[in-house]
C-alpha cells in the first residue's frame, strides 16, 4: 500500500528559525504553529509552571492587541486559535480558511512577539492557574499520574508537573516572565509549521517580514537524562469511589529506532478494544471499566503505563492479571494474528490522524523537533510492517523485569497492601 507523496518544503532562515509547510489543495483551511523548544523540563525546580504560565500570559494582551481583541480578531474570521505546553515544547496555533492566513498569523506573531507581561495581570492570572491546579487535583486518573510520574523520575525536571505547584507559581513575577521568555522565544529555538491550502512562499514572507530580523540566542544546553526509579507507592483518599492504579516501566526514547516493536508492543497489551487488558480485566472479568496502557516517549527517556480504575475489593485482582499479561509477553510469541491486527490498529489509527490541516502541522513540526528530518508515511507504515513476533518478546523481556516495575494506587485502599514480590513476571 503506497501513499501519496505529500508536498512538503523546508527553510531555515539565516537567524535559525526553521518553517515547514504542507501544501494540500483539496482543503480550504489552514493551520499554523508556533513551536518553541522549550517546554517545562528547561525550567529550574522553583520556577516549576513557569513555561506553562508564560504560555497563559501572552494571551492577557500585546503591546498592539488587548485579550479580547485577540479572542475578537480571531472569533471575526470564525478561526480557531489555541496553544498548549508539554514537557519538551510550547505551542501557539491557529486554524483559519485560507484567506484568513495573514490575520491569524499576524495574531499569532503577536502573541509570541510582544506580550505586555502586565504586573496586575500576572496577579490576575496566577490566581487562575491556581484554580486550574485545583481543578486537576480534583482529577483523580490526572493525579494519579502526577504522584506516578513525580516517583518514576524523582528530582528531575520530566518528574514535575507542567502547570507548576501553588508555591512556584505564586511567586512569579514580571521581571522573572520576561527574562525568560526573551531566551527561550528566540528565533533559532523557533519552528513554524503550516500545512493545508497555502503555499511555501508565501507562508516564508509571512514568517520572514515578522521575524526575519531577529537575533538568535545562541545554542540551548543540552537536556540531561533522568535516572528511573521504581518504588510502589500507595496512598490512600478515602473520598474517591474507585480506586486508580497505575503500573508502569521505563521504555525507550521518542527516536529510538526500536520504537515501532514499542508502539505494537503497547497496542497488543492494552492499546485498543481488542488488546489484552480490555479482553480480560473489563471484557472477561468485569473489573474495570476503564483500563489501557500507553507509551510516554521525550527526547531522551520514555516509559510505558498500564492504568485502571476498579473497585477496592479488587485491586489485588487487577493488579495480578496486569503482571500475568507482563509475563505472558515475555515467555511466548504473539500469535500471528494478534500482530496483523495490532499493525494495522496503528497504521489506521496513523492515517485517519493525519486527515486534518492541523494533525499535519503538528505532525511536520514535530518530526523536525525530534528527528531533524522529514519521514514520509511510507517510511513509518513500512517501520510498522517490519515489527516480528521475536521482536516483541525481546522488547517485553527488556521492559518487564519485576525489579523496574513502578506502582502507584490511589484510592480508598482499606488496608490493602502491596509488595514487590507480588510483581514478579
């Protein structure tokens, strides 16, 4: 099965500023991102939300557009504007019709240009973001992963959480936002993706009239790995009706040229309806009524977590059938089968995800933050294609060793306990 081949163009200005396009003339809309390579794990650990914060404070107003001409502007041309922040990136996008591209870039520009970073704002929106860590705290399945994750990678920047805790974040200040962001915006920490009905040239003069000028900062040091950790941590909040497990283990890196046997590994254990944790935990038995796993890939480390929510009189249960299927990956071969349908589950999931303007300008910049490079679908289909049944049992027995086996359990736990003997696979 071939693809067709995609018009894509790359540039790199000469302050080190990358732009990727897609051209795709079947659409009428665009999207465009801002991709900064820094996201919260550049952060020193009393500045922890930083990234997040600053991502929050561009859109309270520019030194040419107040908040709500920015959600007006956007709104008038009936655009989509959004951003987000991850551990290794900050994101600022928009999706507009194709006539609309200069006016949403022009926001855009805005945005991570000239922020105002106003002290009474800063006040406003501190408080804002302190709700929102309440909010999420509020999110079991969320905290569950932060406690797992803060333990997985503890005194690491990959171990914190990306909105920061309440002491960090009500301690920012301007002065603090400015001399950060001017570092980490800088032009050769910047890629500009944009794909659907525009073409490369003009996206370029776009990007070059607005930042074309600038002078770039220099190299950005590089990221230092974290050292995994494994402890079984169980904590008990008697106010939740379910209790939520996660159990998970070091895996590899987002550009580890084994992480196709990852990603087929992932979905055989727990990454669809059909996968093994569904069919037996919820299907078979009963026990929960949410259960997957799921692969966390950065730059330079990984891991692989297997969640569930299930009731307390059954973790035990649920927790052995997890190790079971740990074992059972590890001691035969998959059955032919189940790899042909795991494939094709990720090659499909693959191709419907780049049906839209803005999955491919995600997709675009991405592979240029972690690779560099360009790999076309064929390229990733056929590195699906060529994962064997062998190379799912080394890549099982090289996860599944009992003594990296990280648990964290959260929940009204009346008394139920856990040791490390009780994870042998």
């Amino acid at each position: 099965m071939t693809t067709e081949p995609r018009d894509i163009q790359k540039h790199v200005l000469p302050n080190g500023l990358v732009v990727i396009t897609e051209t795709m003339s079947h659409v009428r809309s665009v999207s465009v991102g801002v991709w900064i390579r820094n996201g919260s794990r550049r952060e020193v650990p009393e500045e922890n939300g930083l990234a997040h914060f600053i991502e929050h404070m561009v859109f309270k107003g520019t030194e040419r557009r107040s908040a709500e001409a920015i959600a007006r502007e956007m709104d008038s041309v009936g655009g989509m504007l959004d951003a987000f922040t991850s551990k290794e990136q900050i994101c600022f996008n928009a999706k507009v019709l194709d006539d609309h591209l200069p006016i949403a870039f022009d926001v855009i520009s805005d945005l991570v240009l000239r922020p105002k970073f106003d002290t009474e704002d800063v006040k406003k929106e501190r408080q804002v973001v302190l709700e929102e860590i309440k909010m999420d705290l509020d999110n079991p399945e969320y905290m569950l992963h932060e406690i797992f994750t803060r333990n997985f990678w503890p005194g690491h920047a990959l171990g914190r959480p990306i909105l920061g805790t309440p002491d960090t974040v009500k301690k920012f200040n301007r002065e603090g936002l400015k001399s950060r962001f001017q570092h980490w915006f800088a032009p050769d920490h910047l890629v500009i993706s944009a794909a659907g009905n525009v073409t490369h040239d003009k996206v370029l003069a776009l990007v070059q009239k607005e930042f074309g000028q600038l002078p770039a900062a220099g190299v950005l040091d590089n990221h230092i790995a974290p050292a995994t950790h494994a402890p079984i941590h169980l904590e008990t909040k008697k106010d939740l009706e379910q209790v939520h497990l996660c159990i998970g283990v070091p895996s590899l890196p987002l550009g580890h040229e084994r992480r196709f046997s990852a990603a087929v590994l992932n979905n055989v254990l727990g990454g669809g309806m059909s996968s093994r944790l569904f069919q037996n935990i919820r299907e078979k038995q009963g026990l929960a009524y949410a259960v997957f796993s799921e692969l966390t890939p950065y730059s330079d480390a990984g891991m692989l977590t297997v969640y569930a929510g299930t009731g307390k009189e059954t973790i035990g249960q649920v927790i052995d059938l997890t190790i079971k299927e740990f074992h059972s990956l590890k001691e035969s071969l998959v059955t032919e089968e189940e790899l042909l349908r795991s494939k094709n589950h990720l090659k499909g999931s693959l191709m419907l995800s780049l049906e839209s303007t803005s999955s491919r300008m995600s997709n675009l910049a991405r592979q240029e933050l972690y690779f560099g490079r360009f790999y076309s679908l064929d390229e990733i289909l056929a590195g699906i294609e060529t994962v064997t049944r062998e190379d799912l049992q080394s890549i099982a027995q090289e996860f599944f060793k009992p003594e990296q086996i990280a648990v964290t359990v959260l929940g009204p736990l009346n008394g139920f306990q856990l040791d490390r003997s009780r994870l042998v696979c």
